[in-house]
C-alpha cells in the first residue's frame, strides 16, 4: 500500500491526531509516497482531454498538495498557473518538485484557505483533486461558490469523482466505517481533521454544481486500470451570474 520512503504507521497515527493543516504539514515530504495522492495516470489522462478546451491563459489548482496537477496543467497554459492548498509544508514540496516542470507559464504558490480565496474572475480553468473530502457538507456550496468567483464566465471546472457504491459493496462499508471513525476521533479530540468519503459523488454533484451557476458534463474519457470506475467532470460557469 506504501512506498518505502513513505509515512510510517506512527506518522500516519500522528497526523491523525493533529489538525487538517498541521495533519498535512508533517506528511507534506512524503505525501507523494501514499496512495492518498492522485495518480499520475489518473492526472495524465485528465490533461489529455482538458487539451481539447485550451489552451488556457491561466489556471487555478484548488488545494493542489504537492503539486501533481500543476505539472501536467502548465503545458496547457499561457501565463501562469496558481497553485492553492492552505498548507504551508504542501506548498513548501510543491515549489521544490516543480522545479523542473515543463511549460513557460509562471508558477504561482498561495497560502490560503478554499473556503475564502483570493481571486475573482481570475481563471480559465480551475481543478481539484482528491481534495473534496476535507469540505465538510455544510461548506459544499460555499466551496463551489468561490470556484465560481474565481473563474471567469465561461471558465471550466474540472475535477474526477465517481458514483456512489450501492450499500451491500465493501466500498460502500469501509468508506462508511473510516468517515465513523473520523467522526468519532472529532467528537473527542480538537481542533478536528477533517477527511471524509462518499462526497461529491455523481450523480448528487450536478445539483450542487447547477445550484451554483454551473452546466455539467461528465466527460466520455476513459481511464485505465485500476481507475476505471473514476469519471471527469467538467463544470462551465454560465454567464448569466455575476462574480
């Protein structure tokens, strides 16, 4: 399941026990040696088709970790691409492996929080990935809702998810019982991590999304195994909403 330069069992423990942020700091040098990390080929295959829109003049990677996504999203645009993650060990391994990414459109790292970001109509494209699971349900519109704004009319959303495993899956039971168990450790140990599963699944997302002034389209891409049952949402901000 882990790499061997990976956390060990005691720094998984830790990080556990201590707040979402300060959680991500201590595993930040290797969090790309998880499986918590989206997949390069998962991320490769989201590019290819994301080419079909662009390219694009700038981009926004919402809590964008150690940077994966930016890698294959700077070859895709013009001027820059801005990397967001409330984290500064995130953002800190993201700026030293990005060192030597392909592409010519500048690097941009922001320390700031997805619930309040700084930017209005600022973007063409944004994404995010594996990083719905720290929203809690009562912050999923306020989330889509800055995505909104920080996109230009017109601007994409992408990100991958995929349909919500029926009750008799294990999936479905042991996503259940680690979303128990984080609720539990939250009910007794503060300040609270938050990461839970079984959220912004299809097909519930189309209605936060179109609540939120976005047309959906989950995408026909095809992802290889052992990614298959993943699907690609692309999101469009109408234009009839202000910013």
């Amino acid at each position: 399941m882990f790499h061997p330069q990976g956390p060990t069992f005691w720094e998984l423990a830790v990080q556990a026990l201590s707040s979402t942020e300060r959680g991500y700091d201590l595993l930040a040098p290797k969090f790309d040696y998880t499986p918590f990390r989206t997949p390069d080929d998962v991320l490769a295959t989201v590019a290819t088709d994301l080419a079909t829109f662009g390219p694009f003049d700038s981009a926004l990677d919402v809590c964008c970790g150690t940077g994966a996504a930016m890698r294959v999203l700077r070859p895709l645009c013009r001027r820059r691409v801005v990397g967001l993650d409330f984290s500064a060990g995130m953002l800190a391994e993201a700026r030293r492996r990005l060192a030597d990414a392909p592409g010519t459109a500048e690097l941009e790292f922001v320390r700031a929080d997805a619930l309040a970001m700084p930017f209005v109509e600022a973007f063409d494209l944004a994404v995010s990935f594996g990083a719905f699971g720290h929203i809690l349900l009562r912050d999923q519109r306020r989330f889509l809702a800055q995505i909104r704004r920080a996109l230009r009319p017109g601007g994409r959303f992408a990100f991958v998810t995929g349909y919500r495993p029926p009750a008799w899956s294990p999936v479905y039971w042991a996503a259940w019982g680690f979303n128990a168990a984080i609720w539990v450790r939250n009910l007794f140990i503060s300040p609270p991590f938050i990461m839970y599963y079984l959220i912004f699944s299809l097909p519930e997302v189309r209605k936060l999304l179109e609540a939120q002034g976005f047309d959906m389209e989950v995408r026909p891409t095809r992802f290889a195994w052992p990614w298959t049952a993943l699907r690609l949402v692309v999101a469009t901000r109408r234009h009839d909403r202000a910013g």
